[in-house]
C-alpha cells in the first residue's frame, strides 16, 4: 500500500495531474503491477527513491530521473502508462545492459485504455467508450483546466 | 437432379447478401445463406464481446475487434507492412485495401458514409471518353437508392445532397436528419470561407458539407431508427434500447459500440427466421454447371469445425453470389467459370486515398463525434474528368490518428522529448486539440491488367488458393491525385492550417511516383469491378440485373458489378442494386410458381 502511494506521488509530477484525476481513473493499482511486472523491484525501489528526493526540485527531475540511462526510460514508460494505457517494452539495449522487462508492449487493460489521460487533455473520449452524447461533438467543450499539481490533500 | 431446399441459395451474409435476403424473404422466398467465415452473435452480449476484444487490442486497426476463424484467412491493413498476408500481391503496385470474412462482413468496421453516384458517374464512357457506361442510369437507380436509405438507415438532409445532378422524388427526405456536423467541421467550413480553386477550365467553390451516413440521427416522421438488436436462444427478437441515437463513440470504425451506425447483422436480425437459414462456416468452393445449359445445379461447399470439414452442396431454384468482389472471383475462377475474355476477375478498381494533415490556428477539438461527419463533394465531378480523376475528401474528427497513429504517437513523442509533468499537459493540450486532417480519395478507372486471378501454390487451411492481385495505378488517378493534394493545400493555407502532411510518417503505407512527387497511398476498402455488368455478353458478366450472362440461375452481385466506380463510398449502390436485383428475382420466383402450380406451391414443394 505504501507503495502504491509513492507510485502515484511520483506519477503526480511526471504527467502533471494532481492525485485525484491519476485515482480518478482507477488504473493506478494495475500500472504499478505493470511496473513490477516489467522491471526488478530495485530499479522500481530507486526509481522511487530518486523521484521522491527531487521533491521540490523539478529542474532536476530532468537531468536526474529522465535522463539516467537505467531510471530515465522507466519513467518515460509510467508517463507513457498513465496517458495511453499502454506498457511499451523497453527497447533492445536496455533490455541487454539492465536484464528486464520480458512484458511485451501491451494495453493493460480495457479500463486502461478506456481511462488515458491524453483522452481528458484533448477534451475528448477514448474511441469506443465514455462518450459524451449524440451532437456533443457539434459543441465546443469547456478548455482543459490548468494543470497545477495540488500538495495538499493527500 | 436433387431436389432445391431452398428458393435461393445466397453466399456471403455481408450487406449485399443481408439487403438481398431481406428482399427476398419479405416476398415470402426461402433462403439459405452460407457464410465463409464464423458467425456473428446476433445477441447484445455477444456483440459486446467483440467491443472488449478492440479495447484490449494493441493495434487498433480497422479488422482489430472482428477476428476471423483460420479457415478463412482474409485481408488485414497492417499486411502492408511486410506484404505478407492474404493477398498474393503481383505488383506493380499493392493494393491497399482489406475487407473481412465473417458474417455481417466489412459493414462491422465500415465508417458508414452512404453517398449515391453521380449521374454523370454512370456514362463515364459517353461523356468523358473514359471508363465504360453501365447498362443502368442514375434515374433506374434513384427509386432503390431510396429503398437502400430505409433499409440502412441514413441520416442526410435533401437541401445538403443536391450537387452535381444528383435528384430525389419530389418530397423525398432521407429518413433521418443529417448528422450534426462536428465542431471542427464547422470551424473548417468558416476559415476555408468563399475558396475557389481552379480546376480545368473552371473556378469551383470548395465547400465542407454534411455527407449521408448510416448512422442513426434525429429521425424524420414515420421513421423509427433500428439499434441494436438482442436475438434470443428462443428467437425472439428485442430491440436493445440503445444505438437508437449515435451517441459519438467515435468509433465508426472498426466497431460501433452501440450499433447506431448500421451493420448487415441488423438486416439479418430483422428477417424472419421461418425464412432465412444461415449456415456459417460454409465455404462455397465450387459452382456446379450442367455443361449442356451452362445452368447451375448446386453450390458445393466446405463447412469446417476444428481443422476437419466436410463437403455439402447447396440447392436452390436460383443462386447469388454476394461474397465480396474479390470473393466472387475467386469462387468463379476456382469452378473454372472465367467469363467472356477471362473477364471474371479482371477491372479491379479501388479509391487509392492519400492524407493530408496540419495543425490548426485555435483548438478545434478533435477526436469526438462519428469518426467523420462531413467531406468535400464539390471534386467529385465536373469536365476536367475527361483529363484526370475525380476525388472527394472526408474531413477527419479523429485528428492524426489515421496517418500517424495519434494520439498516443503524440504523447510518446512529447515524452521521448523529455517533457514530463504540467510542461507536458500543457503541450499536449495544445497539440492534440489543434489536429485537423483530411482523406483524400482519388477515383481509379477500370483497366482489364488490374485483376484477380488464383495463386494455387499459396493454399489455406482448406485447400482453397489465394487470390492474387495484379494491380497498378494509371496516369489518370496519378494526375487526380497531384490535383487533390493541390486542392488539400489550398484550403489548409486559407484556414491558417500548419501543414503537417509527412511521408516519413507513413513509411510503411505503399508509394507511388509521379512526376517528381512521391504519394503515400492507402486503400478504402472499396472494392470494385471484378465482374463487371454491361448490356452485351461478349463485354461484361453480369446484366444490368446482375445476372450472370453465361448462367442463367446465377447472379453475382456487390461493387463487383460496378463498370466504373465514381468517387462515391460503394455500399450504398451495393444496397441500392441488391434491393433491385431481389424484386427481379422475386418476381421471376413469384411468376413462375403461380404459373406452375398455383400461389401456394412454395409451401408445399419442399
């Protein structure tokens, strides 16, 4: 559980929406086992670690999680997660030099799919489910809201 | 001679077979109908099944919720890739299209634009100097167009569909109301304003325009919309008080949440099943002609469980062959029925179709809606046909999605970059609600080299030959295609739009050069001409009626038929001269059992 916990924390500040929209789409238990799934426990442990000693420091996150040739595309991987749905394997190299990730690319799960975050940044639904209405489209929908993580409140 | 079981005997349970079917039954005909591929569930449940196998699915083509049964391997968009699927592709250029092998065929993933021809598509030959004339004009078709509007449903308005020639009876409306056009469609048509672009010898005004779709929209009086339907282990039919209304899934294709958009499995739910008997996984591998008359005594074909299967055959007092135009062939060719000058097979046509895409000024909030709801008609005919091809657009709600797989490639290459966090919300916020794109489909002529043939060295699971495909793209729909990318340009560069097009993006998409200029091209799905229909035996397969000249009791029908296609999405003609060729045969049925034995002969004959 507290695991869990830092997972969203972390995946807070990598897509930039606040707690309650990333447990909003009921995805956050099965992309962590995702996570788990594809990469040792170390790595997710200092994926973690790292992430949370940023705190604060976002400049940084840059430098020091996303461009750390181990940590650097696990992250990219969660961001990637949390918008599309989708668990893309780590490319060859990686896949040689650190030993993991065996999981194939693949979409999580139907509600994963159906809850990616880039559906709710484009004012849109993924195809095929959550629609909003006959002639909703034919409308303008309200602008998406700003993007300011909350610190409170968790 | 065996006894028919049945009045007709129909292969392929698509829209042309249902539409048939259901014609055929309402005149109290009884009909067997053998499907290649699996069945389809007919219950809500079932379908929705097939709902989850396309959230699941990684790639999300067009086939992605419709797997078919290894039997009956059938053609797949991503094939293209690697040219390694179904098709035996003989070049010199591939042939981007695919369709599906399963009861309720292609129209599953169909996108559901239902436009008529033009008139003027109908004497291609006589009044261009290209192409051929079908023995039929539009006024012989115009009466079934309307019929195959009822039976689909189709949502238009009259007042919007009066371009280039194209007439309906007086006081006719579509049943249903046009589907509203999207938010982006109406921001188009405002920034592309007044644009003119020359074209031959003429100016023409470029408008956006609501198409007729098959989609349940407001219905007109009298109408009552078809949703999905629920058949029960009993029988029973229930409508499942959805898809009444199109509730903008945006997913036209490859599966209609709700079935608002229409599919031949609602046809098929609808006809009473006293009358109709589908047998599924049943391969119609041989046509059976008595070689005195040329007359067809059965339909031998392969029904397959497991990897066994058995051979039955089919009796009827007449036989059609709604299959797919590619199917068609192949089941003439394999029972060495090849037509007058090898005919069968030959004049395959599609609507080679390029993308254009950009980024507009303002958000325009794609990816809502029906995956399109409004085209650009104004191409689709006028004198520079004698010179090069026509073409029509389909103005995009899906943003990038098509050419480059967005909007996931957005996010991916967003965060390849390095953007995390708001940084990164905020840029796709922008991004993905300013994507604007538009299908550019290019009329293709027919041409005898362009063909079907059997490749008997690739076999599937059945024993059955591949269909290969000859196939090249001409001078004509090469210079249509220069011009609508020119016309693309224009509008994107009056409505402020970044043009985004690039051919790097779709780099497994087949390429053609012309002129200096390389196109990406893909297919429509639509196609067309492998059993072409004329008024002279020596030249065509079929009749006007869609009858077989060579086989008196055999009709192909389908957009193998179509001399020529026009620029139109081909299932509503399909419909529109299924419903004709079903009171044809009505009729002979009709006639001849009332002269034989009396009106009630059908009863008691079998």
């Amino acid at each position: 559980m507290d695991r869990l916990k830092e997972f969203v924390a972390v995946s807070e500040r990598l897509t930039g929406h606040r707690h309650i929209e990333l447990m909003g789409t009921g995805s956050a238990e099965e992309y962590l086992q995702t996570l788990r799934r594809a990469v040792p426990e170390d790595l997710v442990e200092d994926l973690l670690a790292t992430a949370h000693d940023l705190d604060g420091h976002e400049d940084a996150v840059t430098v020091e999680l996303l461009a750390d040739p181990r940590l650097g595309p696990v992250a990219k991987n969660i961001i990637v997660l949390w918008y599309c749905g989708t668990w893309h394997q780590l490319n060859d190299d990686w896949r040689q030099t650190y030993g993991a990730d065996p999981v194939d690319t693949h979409v999580v799960s139907a509600n994963a799919y159906l809850s990616g975050l880039q559906w709710t940044v484009a004012r849109a639904h993924a195809p095929g489910g959550n629609m909003q209405g006959f002639a909703a489209w034919a409308d303008r929908p309200a602008p998406e809201a700003e993007a300011e993580p909350e610190r409170t409140n968790r | 001679m065996s006894t028919p079981t049945h009045d007709v005997v129909v292969v392929g349970a698509g829209v042309a077979g249902a539409v048939m079917a259901k014609h055929l039954t309402d005149a109290g005909l009884r009909v067997l109908m053998l499907e290649a591929g699996p069945g389809t569930p007919q219950t809500l449940d079932g379908y929705e099944h097939h709902l989850n196998t396309f959230y699941e699915a990684s790639a999300k083509g067009p086939e992605s919720a419709w797997p078919t049964a290894p039997q009956v391997p059938q053609p797949d968009t991503a094939d293209l890739r690697f040219n390694d699927g179904y098709f035996v592709q003989r070049g010199p250029q591939l042939y981007g299209s695919s369709y599906s092998r399963l009861q309720g065929g292609s129209t599953l993933h169909w996108l559901g634009v239902s436009l008529r021809m033009l008139p003027e598509d109908f004497d291609m030959g006589s009044r261009f100097g290209v192409g051929r004339d079908w023995p039929l004009r539009y006024d012989d078709l115009e009466p079934f167009y309307r019929k195959a509007e009822l039976d689909l449903g189709v949502s238009a308005d009259v007042a919007d569909q009066q371009y280039h020639g194209i007439t309906f009876a007086d006081g006719y409306d579509f049943p249903m109301s046009r589907v509203p056009m999207s938010y982006a469609d109406q921001w188009l048509a405002d920034a592309v304003g007044d644009l003119e672009v020359p074209i031959g010898t003429e100016s023409v005004p470029i408008q956006v325009r609501s198409y007729p779709a098959a989609r349940n929209s407001m219905p007109r009086p009298g109408y009552g919309p078809v949703g999905a339907l629920d058949r029960r282990g009993d029988g029973q039919v229930r409508p499942g008080l959805i898809g009444e209304r199109c509730q903008g899934n945006t997913s036209c294709t490859p599966i209609c949440p709700v079935q608002a958009k229409y599919n031949a499995g609602r046809t098929l739910a609808q006809i009473d099943p006293g009358h109709l008997e589908v047998r599924a996984q049943a391969v119609a591998s041989k046509i059976n002609v008595d070689p005195t008359d040329g007359m067809v005594t059965g339909i031998t074909y392969q029904r397959y469980d497991g990897s066994s299967y058995v051979e039955e055959v089919a009796i009827g007092r007449r036989y059609v062959l709604a299959a797919h135009a590619v199917e068609n062939a192949k089941i003439m060719l394999m029972s060495g029925l090849t037509g007058p000058n090898d005919m069968v097979g030959a004049n395959l046509m599609d609507h080679p179709t390029l993308y254009a895409w950009g980024l507009a000024p303002e958000p325009v909030y794609p990816f809502r809606g029906p995956l399109s709801t409004a085209g650009v008609e104004d191409l689709r005919g006028g004198p520079f046909r004698s010179t090069h091809a026509a073409f029509r657009f389909d103005v995009a709600n899906d943003g990038w999605r098509a050419p480059t797989g967005a909007p996931d490639t957005t996010v991916t290459g967003e965060v390849d970059q390095g953007h995390f966090g708001a940084d990164l919300r905020r840029r796709l916020a922008t991004t993905l609600t300013r994507q604007v794109r538009l299908s550019l489909a290019v009329e293709q002529l027919p041409d005898p080299a362009n063909r079907i043939s059997l490749d008997w060295r690739f076999l599937d699971p059945l024993g059955n030959p591949r269909p290969a495909i000859n196939y090249r793209i001409d001078e004509y729909t090469l210079a249509g295609m220069v011009e609508a990318k020119r016309v693309a340009g224009a509008m994107f560069s009056r409505a402020g739009i970044e043009d985004r097009s690039d051919d790097d993006v779709q780099k497994w998409f087949p390429t053609i050069e012309h002129q200096g200029q390389v196109f990406s091209y893909h297919g429509m799905g639509h196609f067309a001409g492998t059993h072409m229909m004329g008024d002279d035996a020596r030249t065509s397969v079929v009749d006007h009626s869609q009858r077989s000249w060579d086989h008196q009791n055999l009709y192909l029908i389908g957009s193998g038929s179509f001399p020529t296609m026009g620029t139109s999405n081909p299932t509503l003609t399909i419909a529109a001269l299924a419903v004709r060729t079903a009171e044809t045969l009505a009729a002979e049925l009709g006639d001849l059992s009332a002269g034989r034995v009396g009106a009630n002969v059908r009863s008691t004959d079998r």
